[in-house]
C-alpha cells in the first residue's frame, strides 16, 4: 500500500489544534449558590461571575425527586443572580435540586447543583405579627397573625414567654394554639415583657421552630379598687393637712402674746460696757466725759414772776434780748 505524502498530513495538524479550543469552556462556574427560603418563599441566589469584558447571563433548571429529568425555571438567560421557584415548586413536601451556569456568548460554564431541598424541613420561619395588645389591671390580650398561610395537615403552635421589666428578669412561659390569647395572673400597674415564637407541626411529626419575636413591653392598669382607695387616702391626707394647719392657725392666735414676748431679742450690755467692765484700765468713761463736756446740753430756766414785778419783767426782757442775741450770733 503506497504511503501518503507527508504534506497530505500538514492541514490536519493545523486544523484539529483548532477544534478543542472553540467548544472547550473558559468560563468560570457561579460560586456560593444557595437555596434560601423564608417563610415557604424560596429562590435560588449566587454570586456573580466576574469577567473582563462581556455581559454574563445565567440559566437555571430543576428536577424533583418524583421526575430525576431537569426541566427550564424559568430563569433561562438572566442578569440577575436570584431565581424565585414557580408556582409548580410550591409544595412544601417535595424535593428539589437545582443547577445554574453562566454563559458569554457561545461559551457556558459548567453546571453547579445545590443539595436537596425540602422546604417542610429546610424553609426558615419568621416570628408571627402582633396585630393588638389589650391591657388590664391583671392580663393582657394579645392578638397576632401567624407568619404563612397554613396548609391542610398543618397546627401552628405559639410559645409565649413573658417576664416583669425588672432587674431580675424570671421568664414563664405559656403555649395556645389560637391567634387570641391572654397572658394571666399578673401585676397590676406593672410593665411585662413578651416575646413570640411559631413551631410548625406537620402529619409527618415534624417540628419545626421559628424565630423569637422582637420583645414588646406593656404596663398593665389599675384595679377600679385600687384606685377608689388611692382616692379616698389622697383625700383624707388632704383632709389631715387641712385640720393640722387649722389647728396651727388657731394656737398662733392663741398664744400669740406667748409666741411675741418670747420673740424679744434678749437684754446684752452694749459691747463699750463690757469691755470696760472686762478691762476698767480702758479710758472709756473718760472720753465720754469729756464729750460730754465739749458739747454741753442745752439748758432752759423757768423763772416764776408775781403780777406787777417789774423786776420780773425786765429780767425776762433781759433773758430774751440775750437769747435773741445768742441765736443771731449761731446763725452768723
């Protein structure tokens, strides 16, 4: 059999080099895919796969433990990195696996599955919602909404635990399956704290918990006896001062002759008199003296004449003339 010459081989070589590298995928696969569901609402997310040029798109399909063939979720060709499950994924008992890639043009990534999913088992549930609190002297009313539509073959059941606002914080703890309960035996005019949790119970004995309710707090009120007896002892404090200042009032004005002389100041020797008496060597009397002396008092005589003395009279003429002339000469 004559041999083919070499150069026959030369566009071979050349060509097959080419084939694997067009159909060979260089596009990074999604990383931290996850399912996450809240309350039976569920999605598929993941991180976005950065590339240096281009818009990424992404795919993703299911299948079901039922039907082991992967079908399109709608979410063929998307930007978004989230994927919420269709209507025909609702049912909670069912399981799920899902798969996602990207793609750039031609080239695609590979597949990245998740785990089963279960949402009876796998969904997080959220804490119901308090619609209304009710408050009296000893409970209160609360009424909520559970966090989901329940479904046949579901009981909802709501753990309720409360505590006195107080530097001991001792919490009890209630469950009731209604939406309306009370929490009883309480304080009056004291503030309670409670907080929420749902636990789902299914026909297949699976229990499943929710989260804690953000803790809400309520002051209880007053008993109506409580507060007629804080009326009546209000009024007879009132009514006691009243009398006590009557009563004050009316012994002022008794002894009030009493209440006077015994508000005099007392008796004390001026102070110049104490000293001396401490100390008689001190010159105080004589300063006095002749202060005394310095400034002599003024001085009127009287001076009793009988009818007709002319004596008299010229005596007083005199005694005037020199008084008149002793006052001209002090206002000169």
């Amino acid at each position: 059999m004559p041999s083919l010459p070499p150069l026959v081989f030369l566009p071979l070589l050349i060509f097959i080099p080419l084939l694997p590298l067009e159909s060979s995928p260089h596009l990074p696969a999604p990383k931290d895919v996850m399912v996450y569901s809240y309350n039976f609402r569920s999605s598929l997310r993941w991180s976005p796969v950065k590339v240096d040029r281009g818009l990424v798109l992404y795919t993703v399909h299911f299948k079901t433990g039922a039907f082991n063939q992967w079908d399109e979720m709608n979410c063929t060709r998307i930007t978004q990195t989230e994927c919420s499950f269709p209507w025909s994924l609702k049912e909670r008992r069912w399981t799920v696996v899902l798969r996602v890639r990207a793609e750039l043009g031609q080239v695609t990534s590979d597949w990245v599955e998740t785990d089963p999913f279960v949402a009876e088992r796998n969904t997080t549930i959220g804490p119901p919602k308090v619609n209304s609190v009710t408050e009296s002297s000893d409970s209160l009313l609360i009424s909520v909404t559970p966090p989901f539509g329940s479904e046949a073959g579901d009981f909802l059941q709501y753990h309720v635990s409360y505590w006195e606002n107080t530097t001991s914080t001792t919490k009890k703890a209630i469950k009731t399956s209604s939406t309306l309960f009370k929490i009883k035996s309480l304080k009056e005019w004291t503030l309670y704290c409670f907080e929420i949790q749902v636990e789902l119970m299914t026909h297949s004995d699976l229990h499943l918990f929710g989260l804690q309710s953000i803790p809400e707090c309520y002051r209880t009120k007053i008993s109506e006896a409580t507060r007629a007896g804080y009326i009546i002892l209000i009024f007879v404090l009132v009514l006691l001062f009243v009398n006590l200042v009557a009563v004050g009032l009316f012994l002022l004005w008794r002894h009030h002759k009493t209440i006077k002389y015994w508000s005099r100041p007392p008796l004390e020797i001026p102070s110049h008199f104490e000293e001396y008496l401490k100390d008689p060597s001190m010159p105080v009397l004589e300063v006095l003296d002749n202060y005394a002396e310095d400034d002599p008092p003024d001085s009127l005589s009287v001076v009793f004449c009988g009818e007709g003395s002319q004596a008299c009279g010229s005596s007083l003429d005199g005694q005037a003339h020199s008084r008149s002339i002793s006052s001209d000469s002090e206002v000169t």
